[in-house]
C-alpha cells in the first residue's frame, strides 16, 4: 500500500455507522491524537484505534456513532478539529517565540549601554 | 533558552497531542545524514563497516528543507537529495619530532581523524544552487578514527534525507520530552525548624522562607524548579502538611537540538508535520468518491 493510503473497512449487516478506517504508515502519533478529538464529538459511540502488529505500521481505527450518522463524518471532523488546533499551537508557538526574542534583543540592548564607557567620562 | 537548548510551555492541551509532538520530533522531522560510504581505501585499524556507521552519526549542518528525500531503489543519488562529502587523509610520520618524544601528536601528523576533515563534494549544479552554502558537520571535533604512519581512510560518502523512525541517525533532537508543571501546597502554616527541613527537601528555589514578626515561614516560592524527589515524605513530622501534585495541561516541553536546525524550527516543523498528516487523509476523503 501506498503511503497515507486508506481504506475503509465495514463489518457485514451493519450500516455505514460503524467503520473501522485501515491508516497506513501512521502509528500512536496520529492515532492516538485523532482518536482524542474524535472522542471529544457528541455524536461518536465510541473510537478507538490499534496497531495491528509491531512489524505493520498502520492502524486500525474505529469509529461508531450514535443514530444513523456516517461514521466518515465525526472522523472528517476529528481531522479539520487536530488540524486547528495544530494551527492555533503553531500560531502561539510563533507568536511567543517572537515576543521572547524581542525581549531578549532589548535586555541586551540595556545590558550594552550599561556597559558602554560613554556613560561615565 | 539556551543555544541549541529550548524549554517553553504549553498550557491547556491534552497529552495525546503534546505527545504527539514529541513523537514527530524524535522520530518525523527530517535531517541529513550519511547513508551510503564508498571506501575506495581504508588501511586503519577501524573496520569498513564501523567506520560507515560512525560516519552516519554525525551530524551534518545542512537546512534539510532544502532537499527531498531519495526514491527507494535509487542508488545513484542527484543534486536534489544528495549532498557528497569526502573524508581522504593520510597519517605520516613528523621528521621534526623530538627523539625521545613518546607523545604521538607531536610524532605524526594527521594521526587523529576528525569530523573537520569531511569536505563538501558539490554534484551536479549544487554550487549554483547554494551559492553561500557552507555544508559541513556540525561539530569539527568529533574523533573519527586514530591512525598510525602509512595507514589512510580514503572515502567518499552520500547524505541523504532521513527521519528518524527509519533510523535514529536522522533524528533532529538529542532529546525532546515534556513533564508537566508541579504544584506545591503547603496545607498548614510551616514555621521555624520544620520550614528549614522543608526547603531542605526540595530543590534550591522551591521553598523561600520569610521573616514574619521574628518567625521563620515557608512559602512556595517557584514550584517549576522542583523534581518530584518526594524526599518530604521521609519526614514524618512534615509528609501530612504537605501536597505534591501536578497540574495537568500545563506541560513544560523542553527540546535539545543536535544542532541541525535550531529548536524552535523542530517545534514549528513537528507542527506542521502533523497538520500535512491530517491534510494527507482528508485529501484522500475528498478523492474517494462516497456512495
């Protein structure tokens, strides 16, 4: 398979509620991130994912919702909900790196003038 | 903070996601490293093979955006994911040595290889691609091999984009790991000779101890700086006025670059590597045509 290639697979006599997506190439660090946002949807059952086998790198994952939602939307949801809140941690992370710089550019702008002998003739 | 080292906060996250950050910078972010030696002459006492992994393992200072990774089964390599370095020295004798010198610095030249004498081998048009390009191991002197007179390493050596799940050579952290914010409550007034066994117990800078109307009190001063030694609970006057506990989404996340790429461009890298894995998937949703 494929890199990031899913399929999707559905057990007999159940309707498009309960899914399990085949995930390749990823492991808990996807699996179980997505498997927390998923959770966080009201609408999901239940979600869970596994590694199929140590010697496999891809996942199992499992999504049953409540009702007769397709279980594809709450996994599309989980996914745009990680890709935001990544989004946000990037744009803070950015955000608070350039204040620290530029804090420490002025900490060390007063430490250079403290030190320079044109203060003290 | 430091060069090379960061420590910063992120609070009010789960740790599903801030582990998965700390996944993708040890084993997804990409660097460069050596892959592939072609020893055309190695008369030292260390083996071809010994040699070729000491050689992977180190670091090498180039921006691995700047490349793409190697398809599989391509053995030859082009500018575009390829950079080629050559390591060729050669150990001779010093005619100018003391006589009675025992020292082999002073009796031979070149007897210690290091990372310093790996020089960058342009391909193809590299040299107009990266006209100010200074390709070269991060650290000069990282000792390679010892050699004695006659003896050379003449090697030529391929880099190429890795991520460290492939293998830890390609990982761009020494380490990256999280630990969450520690909470200290005294839950009594602690006074005098027990507020001196106490910030005797923690690290220096947790406790304080201030001078209220002539009485010594503890005070948490800096719960952060602690380390969870638990050493309080050794003492039985002090274990029932005391509680340790951690705050839950306030993880103090501190990476250590290997020197590749400053820490906080892994920070910034390792989130966007998750969010190119959730774009991944949903475009694989919208390509897949649902019934």
């Amino acid at each position: 398979a494929e890199p990031g290639e899913r399929s999707e697979v559905q057990a007999d006599g159940t309707d498009g509620s309960c899914v399990t997506f085949v995930l390749h190439d990823e492991d808990h660090t996807l699996g179980n991130s997505l498997r927390y946002m998923v959770m966080k949807n009201p609408d999901v059952e239940f979600c869970g994912y596994c590694i199929t086998h140590p010697s496999e790198s891809k996942i199992n994952f499992r999504i049953q919702t409540r009702g007769a939602l397709p279980a594809v939307e709450p996994f599309r949801k989980g996914l745009n909900d990680l890709m935001g809140v990544c989004q946000h941690v990037l744009n803070t992370f950015e955000k608070s790196m350039k204040e620290y710089r530029a804090q420490r550019e002025e900490e060390m702008q007063v430490a250079f003038e403290d030190g320079s002998p044109h203060g003290c003739v | 903070e430091e060069e090379g080292t960061l420590e910063f906060d992120m609070v009010g996250i789960d740790a599903a996601i801030a582990n998965a950050f700390r996944r993708i910078l040890l084993a997804e972010v990409p660097t460069m490293a050596v892959e592939k030696v072609f020893v055309y002459n190695n008369t030292s006492i260390v083996q071809d093979e010994i040699l070729a992994h000491r050689l992977g393992l180190i670091p090498i200072r180039a921006d691995p955006r700047l490349f793409e990774y190697r398809n599989q089964g391509d053995e030859e390599g082009t500018e575009i994911d390829t950079l080629q370095f050559q390591l060729k020295i050669k150990c001779s004798r010093n005619p100018r040595a003391a006589k009675e010198s025992s020292d082999p610095n002073e009796l031979y030249f070149n007897h210690k290889v290091y990372s310093k004498h790996m020089t960058w081998v342009p391909l193809g048009n590299q040299t107009d691609l990266f006209p100010d390009a200074d390709f070269r191991p991060v650290h000069d002197d990282i000792l390679v091999a010892l050699l004695r007179p006659g003896q050379e390493i003449d090697v030529l050596m391929h880099c190429v984009k890795g991520v460290g799940k492939d293998h830890a050579k390609f990982s761009p952290v020494a380490t990256a790991s999280y630990r969450l914010l520690p909470d200290i409550t005294l839950l009594q007034p602690i006074e005098d000779e027990a507020a001196e066994v106490l910030q005797k117990c923690f690290s220096p800078g947790v406790i304080e101890i201030q001078n209220i109307k002539g009485k010594k009190v503890a005070k948490v001063a800096n719960a952060r700086l602690d380390t969870f030694s638990r050493e309080v609970f050794r003492h039985e006057g002090l274990k029932n006025l005391v509680r340790l506990a951690r705050v839950r989404n306030h993880y103090i996340f501190s990476v250590e670059s290997t020197g590749i790429l400053p820490p906080d461009v892994l920070v910034s890298e390792a989130i966007k590597i998750l969010m190119g894995k959730c774009q991944r998937f949903l475009n694989e949703l919208d390509s897949v045509p649902m019934d």
